[in-house]
C-alpha cells in the first residue's frame, strides 16, 4: 500500500513538472492521464503515456487531482501509521504480562519445589520466544516500508529493542527454573524468602519499565531505573556473601551454587530493566556514566 501510494505521488509529480516545462496553462499537451483509484484500498494506480494524438486535462482539474486524491492517500497513511502504533502497544504490553507471568510461576516454585510446574516454564518460554520473534519480524517490516526516518519510526524502532529485553527477561527467568530442575530439589530455606521476594519486585519493574516507555513518562523511567540500580547492588552483596560463605567452608555444596546463578539472572534482569528505561530518555546513560 505505502509503495503504491509513492507511485501515485511521483507520477502526479512528473505530470505536473512536465506541464510546467511545457508552459501549458489550459491548453492541449503530449499526455494522457488515466487515474484508478479506490478509497476503501483497493488497487491504485497511475497510468502516464505521452502521444501528440491525445489532450491533457485542464490545469484546474489537475490541481482538484493533486487536492482530492493526495488528500485521501495522507489519511491512508495516518490511518495506517495509528494502527500500526497501537498493535505495537498492545503487542508491547502483551510481551511484558508474559515476561511477568514468567517471573510469577518462578517465584512460586522457588519458595516451593515442583517439578511439574518448572517444566511448564521452561516449555511457555518458548511460546514466549516464538510471540517476540513474530513482533520483531512484523515491526521490522514496518520499519521497512515506512522508509523516512521520523518520530514514529524511532518509536517503533526503540519498541523493537524493548521486546528483545523483555525476551531475555523471560529467558533468565526460564533458567532460572531449569537451574531449580537440575538441582532436582528446592534451595535452602534459609535463601527462599528474599530470592523469591526479589522476583515479586521484579513483576512490578518489568511492568513499570514498559508503561514508562510506552507513556514517555520520565519520571516513572527514572524511578524505575534507580529502583533497578539498587537491586543489582543487592544482588552483588549477596554474591560476595555466597562466595565468601563458599571460602569459609572450604567447598560450595550444589545447592549454594545454584543460589549464586540465581541471583546473578536476578541481577542480569534489573541490568535489562535499565536498559528498558533507557529507552525513554539518554540522560540515563549519562548517570551510568
């Protein structure tokens, strides 16, 4: 549709050069003009042929052309742009209520240990994949036909990099699962309350990190990306306990070992919430800085 519209534009355009060359005001010219056209979208096309036998159409007919039918192509356009905008909200939001239903079975089974539900994780996370491959494809070919590079193309381009994180969100959170199933038991009690506590934090970041981009809102952006910043600094004191805990006792059983991988998905989660954030505005790059 968006190819056919520019062909509309650059036909009427050389027609209107080629009068111009011409010097005709309402006189007889080397072109016939055929217009086909069809407002519920249907196929458009511009026909040119230029032959000494044929006349053109009157100037004033042409400008009524030029008026009515670009009209109705720029409305396309709108309409086009406004729908493609809204399924990339709704898909967004869509990627972000999986990544955080992800994140609330991993919770579950962290405080309580079933191998049942941990396969149904790991087995989601790929209809999870196949959904956010699917997003990216459709946008990119968005990106694609829409060729200039406007507001609108950035906003779907940074929606595109949004859904890429929440895909690795989900993916940390499946391992996190298959870490647990591997183990083939449940973590020490005495690390289940603030592990699992971490990831009920997470299901609102994640979701805070989205509306932020989504709305623009800098201010959530900025509360989220410092609410980010201060897990992963917790996640990395908890690393140095374990490791240190590890020395101690002179060698890490499997289970203390588990905890630490854990954590460091927890971690890596909060640095994909960041990046989420990000998105919103460049001055948070500059407070990493």
């Amino acid at each position: 549709m968006l190819l056919q519209n520019l062909l509309v534009i650059a036909a009427v355009t050389e027609t209107v050069h080629f009068i111009q060359i011409l010097n005709v005001k309402r006189s007889i010219a080397l072109a016939n003009l055929s217009i086909a056209y069809s407002i519920n979208g249907k196929l458009s096309r511009l026909l040119l042929s230029r032959s000494e036998n044929y006349k053109i159409m009157d100037m004033n007919i042409f400008v009524w052309l030029m008026q009515n039918h670009l009209l109705d192509l720029r409305k396309d356009s709108t309409m086009a742009t406004e729908k493609e905008l809204k399924k990339l909200n709704n898909d967004l939001l869509k990627s972000c209520r999986l990544a955080q239903e992800a994140i609330s079975k991993t919770s579950g089974v962290l405080m309580f240990f079933d191998a049942q539900k941990i396969q149904e994780i790991i087995d989601n996370n790929k209809k999870i994949g196949a959904f956010c491959f699917g997003f990216q494809e459709y946008f990119s070919c968005v990106i694609k036909q829409h060729q200039s590079e406007d507001d609108n193309s950035k906003f779907v381009r940074s929606g595109i990099a949004v859904n890429i994180e929440l895909k690795q969100i989900a993916d940390l959170t499946a391992g996190i699962a298959a870490s647990l199933l591997s183990l083939n038991t449940g973590i020490p009690d005495k690390y289940k309350i603030n592990i699992s506590q971490f990831a009920k934090i997470f299901q609102n970041i994640v979701w805070d990190s989205v509306i932020s981009f989504l709305r623009n809102d800098m201010l959530l952006a900025k509360k989220t990306f410092f609410r980010s910043l201060e897990l992963k600094k917790i996640c990395s004191r908890m690393q140095e306990s374990l490791l240190e805990a590890g020395k101690t006792a002179g060698s890490a059983e499997s289970s203390e070992s588990t905890v630490l991988f854990i954590v460091q998905c927890i971690k890596d989660i909060a640095a994909h919430t960041v990046n989420i954030t990000k998105t919103v505005s460049c001055e948070l790059d500059e407070v990493i800085s």
